[in-house]
C-alpha cells in the first residue's frame, strides 16, 4: 500500500474554510510554501528544501523571543543584502507589473525574495523628513507608480534629485505585492 498523493498544489485551511498555506512545487523544482494570515493577505514563502540558514554578512541577526525587529533595523539588513548581492534577474518595471497583475502565484515563485535589477521611468518622488523614502516607477499607468522602491535614509540626497520622467535602473529585494503594487526595498541606484 502506497502512502504517495499527487498534485499539483496543496491548500491547508483553518476551521473557516480559509487558505492558511499552500504547499507547491516552484517554476525552479523546489518545494514552496506560502503562509497567509487570516484576511488572505500571504506573508510569507518559505522554501522547504533549505535545510540551514545562510552563514555570511547576510545572515538574519538573532532576535531576543521578546524581542522585534524593527522597521529600520529590517530595512539596514535588507540594503546589506542587497549590497553584497548580485542581481538575480533583470526586468523592466512594466514587466514585473505585468506578471504580478497576470499571475501572481508564478510571480511570486519568480521575483519574491530575490535581489532584482529593475530598469524604469519614475513617476513618483518621495523624500519626506519621517524616513518615508522612496522612488515609484512606472507600470503601466503614465501618472501612477505601481513599482515603489524604497531607499534608505543615507541616500537621501540621491532620491531627493531624482524627477518625474527620468530613466533609472535600480537594485533591490522585491519583498511583496500588496494592493496592486510591487514593493523594492534596499534599494540602489545603478
């Protein structure tokens, strides 16, 4: 007697009927999984075949059970990352927003997690005082941003000079898509 089930996906749902993970195989052959909160909002993917942690300048510090991390600390370890990073892919902006609008289950697999170089026309300045510090660049709208890309507080005088209408190319880890848009952090002008 075999023990083997066969498909494609596996959704595991609380006693409401809604999805809490999903259990996939990725467009690379590895097992996946995505965790979502009870509003559906996924907030997680874990790649189930790591079985240790990265060791490096890129590894997760340890934080105290009692302990958060918080945004800004999230945000310095992000833009280590990627600094130390070579990009794995190379998309323009209208194209990673087109995949995730198309399918975002693949996109995810595709571009979530993962340093990026991303080339685009920006649409939209941020550089506010309160570390709200970012760049949106161009999906397929001509007036809103639908790929922001956060930067760091040290590199205010960068974004600060940056217009409307200008042609960027950016490195950064593309970290969700939440309310039709694609989210960069860590980001570096190239």
């Amino acid at each position: 007697m075999s023990n083997i089930v066969k498909a494609t996906e596996f959704h595991l749902v609380d006693p409401m009927g809604r999805t809490r993970s999903k259990i996939y195989i990725s467009d690379e052959g590895k097992p996946t999984a995505d965790i979502f909160d009870s509003t559906g909002e996924m907030v997680n993917r874990v790649d189930l075949q790591k079985t240790q942690q990265r060791i490096g300048p890129t590894a997760h510090q340890t934080v105290l059970p009692h302990q958060k991390e918080t945004l800004s600390s999230w945000h310095a370890r992000i833009a280590n990352e990627v600094a130390t990073c070579q990009p794995k892919l190379r998309v323009g902006s209208y194209k990673l927003y087109i995949d995730f609008t198309e399918n975002n289950t693949v996109a995810s697999g595709k571009y979530l997690n993962e340093v990026i170089e991303i080339a685009g026309e920006v649409v939209d300045v941020s550089a506010k005082h309160f570390g709200d510090l970012h760049v949106g660049l161009k999906g397929i709208s001509n007036y809103t941003a639908e790929v922001i890309c956060h930067f760091t507080e040290d590199q205010t005088a960068i974004v600060s000079n940056m217009k409307p209408g200008a042609k960027i190319r950016i490195k950064g880890k593309c970290t969700e898509y939440v309310n039709k848009r694609v989210k960069v952090w860590g980001c570096q002008v190239l």
